[in-house]
C-alpha cells in the first residue's frame, strides 16, 4: 500500500516527485497518464496528476431549448461535458485506479479557492474519499516542496473548498441562466445567436459603457495658457504663467498685451525642495499585469499565462497572489545568493548582500494564502532574449530587488520670472540619489528636467512669448490593464478571474481595441438590460456575494444559505425578464445586426464597385468574399490559426485592406490581405534540401503573411522556415 499525491498538472507532479525522491524517481504511464513512483523516508509515494479541473457542473437533467431557471445541477466529468476536454479523461481513469490501492490520499493542487475544488472533487468523486491530507506551498523548489509535505495538514482546507465550490454553483446559476434568457429573448425576435451575460460580466459591461458615456456626453471647455521661453547665461528656460490655464480669452489677452514686446525679465523666486521616494511594493498579480502592460504592451491575460509557465518552472513563486508583503522566513538572503550567481543579475544581487539589514518595502494588501510574487532564485532558462517570457522574469527580479533599496532623493525646482508684474512659473525635477532606481532599471520611468542654475534677481532675456488655445480633454478609456484595476477597486471578480473577464467582452464583441471602446452591441445590451433588468448589472449585488465568499472561507457562513439567496434573487429577477422577453429581443436584433456588419466588413471590393469584403466561414475555415456573391466571385485566403479583426486602414502599396491577425502567444499583426501585394514580393532563393527529412527540397511558398520556405513533400513533411532576412523585402507591421 502507497501513499497517492494529486497534483494539478503533469509538470508539477514532476517537480513533487523529484523533490520528495531520495533517490532516482521512476516514470512510469496510465494508458497516456504520467505518474511517478518515489520512495521517500522508507515509504513508498506514487504522484499522480490532473489537468486542471477534471469535474464541472451540469444540469442533472438536460433541459430542452433554452429553458430557464435551471438550479438543479450536479459535478460531472468535464469530458462528459465538453469534447474539447475529451483529454482529460485518461487523466481521471488513471487517478480511479491509483486511488483503488492507495491507503493515503495527499492533495497538491495550488494552494488558493480553484486548487481546493480542483481537490476536493477528485478526492470526493474519484477516490471515493471524504477528506485527504493537504500540502500548502507557494514555490515549486525542492526545499519549499518537502517543507509542504512534512507538514501538511491532515484535512483538505474546507472553508476555502466550500466558498470555491460555492463560487462555481453562484457563477454556473447566473451564466446559464442568463445567457439562456438573453438568447431567448432574441430567437424570440427571430434571430438566432448565442449571448451571454454573467454574475461578474455584466456589472464589468456596465463598468466601460459608464466611461464610454463619460466620454460622448463630455463637452469640451476652450482654456488659454501663455509660454514664455527665455535665456539665462546659463541656459534657456521655458515658463508658464502662474495662472496656467486662462478661463477667460479677455484675460489672457490682457496679460500679453502686458508682456508682448518685453525684452526683459528677472528672476523673482528659487525654491528647492526634496523628497524623498520610497522603494515599490513587491508584486501582486494586478501590479504585475499593469506594469507589464505598461512596460511591454503585454495583456493582463498574457501576464498571467506567463508568470503561471515560470511558477511551474519553478523560477517564480506563486502568481494568483493578491498579496503585497513577503516575510523573512522566505530566507531573502539565500534567494539573493542563488540569483548572484546569475550574470546579469549578480551586481545587484551582490550589492543587496552587502546591506546590513533586507527588509523589503511591503504594501498594505495581503493574501491568507500566498505571499507577493518573488523569484526562487532557481537558475531560469526563458529561453528567447528579448521575448516576452524572459521580460516578464525579468522584470520580477528587478522588482524583488527594488523593495529591499534605498529610499530615492528627488529634487524639485521652482522659478518664478516677473515680466512687467506678470509672474512666469519653470518647474524641473531631477534624482539626486537613484536609491532603489538603480536596482529596477530599466523600468524605472520617471521625467528629469533640470532646470539652468539661477538665482533671485537675475536677468532673464525673452526670447518668445506665445499664447497657446486649447481645451479640456474627456476621461481616457480603459486599457485592458487599467479596467483590471478598476474592477479590483469595485471588488468584481476575483485576482485570477478578472483579465479572463475582459478577454470574455471581447470575444463576445462587447468592446472591442485596446483603448477599450464599447461597440453598439455592448452599448445597446447595458441599455436594454438596465430598461428591462437593471439586476443583471448591479455590481452592489456581485460585491455582497464576494464577501460572503469570504464569509465561508472564514467559517462564518455556509454554502447552503448563499444559494438559497441567490436562487430567490434570480428567481424573481428571470421571472420579470421572462414578461418582457419579446420587447428585450426586438431591441437587441437590431444591433446586433448592425454590430455584426460593422465587425465582419473589412472594407471595399477591389473588384466591384458597389461591393464590400466581408469576413466569411466556409467548409474549410475563415475567408474574405465580396457581399455582392454571385455577381461578384472576389476571394482571399486566409491563415487557418488565430482571430481575425477588421481593420480601418488600407495598404499604402495595393490599395486593398489591412487586418489584425492575433495568434496566441505573439504579437497581433497587421497585414495586406493581397497574397500579391508588392511589398510581398518574392525573392530569388536557391532549393536546399530539407533538414529535417532529408528526402525533400525547401521550396518557396507564398502565404497572406508573405514569402516562407517549406518542404516540398508536404504534407508527408510539415518543416518550413523563414526567408533568409537580407532578402525578405517588406517587414511584416505589427503591434504590441
């Protein structure tokens, strides 16, 4: 008889074996399933694993069409619910039969809501168990990994296993069954197409389309501010009246009128002042989504995905963290001398090392579960410099580094110059001690203006004076990183739950761009809804279930009463939707229509000339046909992977249109969907023969993406390559 650990995935229970193993541990395979057998103190441990969730939630009996409420559901086998996670199933058998034999059961899902329930229902519904031993762990190294198991707890975590299985029942209750309402009520209409809304959706849609009608009811208000540009003898400085923006056009007339013409000024005041700049809190997942988004232009999603593959690597500690502290027991000192080790981190490491005392700079927000994100000082191999796994490591190391520095000295400079009693105010601010600057850079952004030396009294020489008109700006929209923050603030959804939030609006065509702009379709839902069902979007409602969630996780409240609440809450709220079902689908056909066109057209027929491309799918993937089909055959290809979105831009070269191609894990590029565009035209290249299998010569292709190489006896051989760089003759534009 053995001890069986479950972990969540196939790389981590890699990583448990190999930390636990006192000697080689031994791989071995369920019909496709990996585990490993390890012995581990003269006991015999077998790791085995899932693949993220292998239960979900079903109806207990299948409803017919789109009927609703629907309360009455159950965990089944994920692979009996949808066949894209038909996979998994090997993965459950595998665990069936290693549970069957095993007198001990030791769950190793990540320590946070999702990880419990993850355990739970395999404990439960696989094993056939009512509880199992626990490890809680932050990091994948080998020191942290046995810590876990030699103290783990006897009992899974139930409180944080009932408000993740709560969360799920609430989520599954408001999406079904709202979805199902919305795409009812336009079948109704005669129009069939899936919508779907949600119990954090919703409220996330009413969040942008409020900014969105900031912005459209925004009217500018016209100000005035006058410039002055002067010469000291020692440099040039540039000033603005001490009003800074004029309300009144006569007033501002009136001042230069006094000041035009003058030839000279002096210096009326100098005043320094410093401050001093704290270091950075430590990262928590949102802080590290925004800074990356802002450094790289990289999606919060994107982040995420990346910091998960590092945790897993056993590079970082664990992502889905809300905390901002890190406690000495984490041994900063020992993570500072593995990480010196490194090349280009070694300077910092070293001079941190130095320093009497490592207190990092911890923020106020905290995590029951996990502390802030930090590098293990495990060796990281991200493989392509300069590629978006490898800033993303990077950027956590210098951040880790960064809390533990010196406060920075900033020096402000203020100047005032009086022209004929008209008082002009220059402002510089410079580091006179980097502190902890030194330890983030590259990423620390932050203006230097210097000022020229002056003092009182001194003579300023004018070389223009200018008024500038202007007017005040409307709010800014949303960035995918910056309606995050905003959804924390409101306590939408949850750390781990809210980039997917803001990928699901997108895909559903809510908004589209990543200055967040509400498309008619997601403007016109939030109108109908708060018309017909202003609850679907309170966000009061969606906050008050959060903190019960809390509730439960903290033992104060159970599962039962949130779902009777919930159910009576939907109950009366469908019910009220259900008698204004026609009225709600007759609004919402119309713009949907109207979105859909606006979306799928990519712009005007080349061929035809009352004519526009469209974005069609066909027997054999997505392509570009002319509306005017049959009297218009005009067609273009386009790639099988990867979105594609319409664009307003127009090639330069052939005139036909641009669109977005955004593939998974690269950057979005914009492209001529002319396969014969001159900017992609072909260069000369000899035949080679195929590396990889050697039988086949590498032949140029052509692709809506340009000139590529490939094997000729495709698709017996699938190699191909790039163009040779000197020859390729147009770089493909693209966009972060």
């Amino acid at each position: 008889m053995y001890e069986l650990i479950i972990t969540e995935k196939p790389n981590t229970s890699k990583k448990v074996a190999e930390a636990l193993a006192d000697k080689k541990p031994v791989k071995k395979d369920l019909k496709g399933s990996p585990y490993y057998v390890v012995e581990h103190n003269g006991r015999e441990i077998v790791v085995g694993c899932a693949v993220g969730h292998l239960y979900g939630l079903a109806e207990k009996e299948k409803s017919k069409g789109f009927a609703y409420p629907v309360f009455d559901i159950e965990w089944v086998p994920n692979y009996e619910v949808s066949k894209d996670a038909a996979f998994s199933k090997k993965y459950l058998d595998a665990i069936k039969k290693l549970a069957k034999e095993a007198k001990d059961v030791t769950v190793a899902t990540d320590y946070d809501v999702e990880g419990e329930v993850i355990g739970l229902n395999v404990v439960r519904y696989a094993c056939k168990r009512k509880d199992a031993r626990r490890m809680k762990f932050s990091t994948l190294t080998k020191d942290d990994l046995r810590e876990a198991y030699e103290k783990a707890s006897p009992h899974l975590d139930w409180g944080q296993a009932e408000a993740g299985e709560t969360r799920h029942f609430l989520d599954f209750f408001y999406g079904i069954n709202l979805s199902r309402a919305l795409t009812k009520a336009i079948k109704q209409a005669g129009m069939f197409k899936i919508l779907s809304t949600g119990r954090v959706q919703g409220p996330a849609l009413k969040t942008v389309v409020e900014r969105e009608r900031e912005i459209q009811k925004f009217v500018p208000v016209p100000f005035w501010q006058i410039e002055l540009n002067g010469r000291l003898r020692s440099g040039e400085i540039v000033a603005w009246h001490e009003e800074d923006k004029f309300w009144d056009k006569g007033e501002a007339d009136r001042v230069l009128k006094t000041v035009q013409g003058e030839k000279k000024g002096k210096v009326a005041s100098v005043e320094k002042s410093q401050f001093k700049q704290s270091p950075p809190h430590p990262f928590d997942l949102t802080s590290l989504q925004t800074e990356a988004y802002r450094l790289f232009g990289i999606s919060p999603k994107q982040t995420l995905e990346i910091a998960q593959e590092l945790y897993t690597s056993g590079w970082i500690s664990y992502p889905r963290t809300s905390s901002q502290q890190l406690d000495e027991k984490l041994g900063f000192k020992k993570i500072l001398q593995q990480l010196a080790k490194v090349d280009e981190f070694k300077v910092q490491a070293d001079f941190l090392l130095a320093k009497a005392k490592l207190a990092p700079n911890n923020g106020k927000k905290t995590d029951p579960a996990h502390p802030a994100i930090y590098p293990t000082g495990v060796e990281a191999k991200t493989g392509e410099k300069g590629g978006r796994e490898q800033k993303i490591y990077d950027l956590i190391v210098k951040r880790f580094f960064a809390t533990f520095g010196d406060p920075a000295t900033r020096e402000t400079v203020v100047a005032k110059v009086d022209v004929n009693g008209e008082l002009f105010v220059a402002r510089g601010t410079r580091t006179t001690q980097p502190g902890w600057h030194v330890l983030y850079a590259p990423y620390v952004k932050l203006e230097e203006a210097e000022l020229p030396k002056m003092e009182m009294g001194d003579a300023v020489e004018m070389v223009k004076i200018v008024m500038h008109a202007d007017q005040t700006k409307p709010p800014k929209r949303y960035t995918p990183a910056s309606l995050i923050k905003e959804l924390e603030k409101r306590g939408l959804g949850t750390k781990a739950t809210r980039a997917e939030i803001v990928e699901t609006l997108k895909r559903r065509n809510y908004v589209q761009g990543e200055a967040i702009t509400v498309t008619d379709l997601g403007m016109k839902t939030v109108e109908v809804l708060e018309k017909y069902s202003p609850k679907i979007l309170d966000d009061e409602l969606t906050r008050h279930f959060e903190s019960d969630m809390e509730l439960i996780r903290e033992g104060k409240k159970h599962e039962p009463e949130i779902l009777k609440e919930a159910k009576e809450i939907l109950t009366d709220l469908l019910a009220e939707f259900k008698a204004k079902e026609k009225q709600i689908g007759d609004e919402l056909k119309v713009t949907y229509t109207e979105t859909r066109a606006l979306l799928t057209t990519v712009g005007k027929c080349p061929s035809c000339g009352p004519g526009n491309l469209v974005l069609r799918m066909g027997k054999f993937g997505r392509f570009i046909a002319c509306d005017k089909y049959p009297d218009c055959k005009t067609t273009f290809k386009l790639p099988a992977g990867g979105l594609a979105e319409v664009t307003p831009k127009v090639c330069e070269s052939c005139k036909n249109p641009i669109i977005k191609m955004i593939k998974k894990g690269k950057r979005p590029q914009e492209l001529c969907i002319n396969v014969d565009c001159p900017t992609k035209r072909m260069p000369d290249v000899e035949e080679k023969a195929c590396e990889k299998c050697k039988e086949g010569k590498m032949v140029l292709r052509k692709s809506i993406y340009g000139g590529f190489l490939a094997c000729n006896r495709f698709p017996k051989c699938r190699n191909i390559a790039r163009l040779p760089k000197q020859e390729n003759a147009a770089p493909e534009k693209s966009e972060t």
